[in-house]
C-alpha cells in the first residue's frame, strides 16, 4: 500500500507543477499584454500633447484645409442676366407650343 501511495503523491504533485506552470505562463502573456497597451497608450499620449503644442502652420502642413475643398464644391450662382435669357427662352418655347 505505502507503494500505491507514493505513486499517488507523486501524480497529484505533478498535476500540481504543470497547473503551477500554466498559470504562470498566463500570468506572464497577461503581462505582456498589459505593457503593450500601457506602451500604446503612452505613444498616443504623446502624440496627442505634440498635436495640442503644435502650432497653426504645422497643423495646417498635417492637415489640409477642408474649407477650400467645401468652396469648390459650392454651386456658383447664375447672374440676373442668364436668368432673364433663360425665363425669355421658356417663354418663346411655350408661345411656339
């Protein structure tokens, strides 16, 4: 019996190291993975102050201006002009129909 005993000594204080072993290798990938997100979250802390101190000219270098973008797509306007050709031309049109 002192035989049966041991080897079950021996199973479970083996099932005992391997359950060690995984636990810190998750520790260890959790770790990891935390300085990775603090890293991340360092390098856009950074960035985000190096944009708040930059000034005007760079921002406008990063960035281009939307607002000359927006005025070119902006309808240009007729003249009064080509409205009173256009209303005379609709008003021949319908005399003729």
């Amino acid at each position: 019996m002192s035989e049966e005993i041991k080897n079950t000594v021996e199973m479970l204080m083996e099932e005992l190291i391997a359950s060690s072993e995984k636990s810190e290798r998750k520790a260890e990938a959790e770790t990891e993975s935390s300085k990775k997100s603090a890293n991340a979250g360092r390098e856009k802390a950074i960035e985000m102050r190096l944009q708040a101190i930059e000034s005007t000219a760079e921002s406008k270098k990063r960035q281009p201006d939307t607002d000359e973008e927006v005025e070119e797509k902006k309808k240009s306007r007729r003249s009064g002009v080509d409205t009173m050709s256009w209303l005379a031309e609709k008003k021949l049109s319908q005399m003729h129909s």
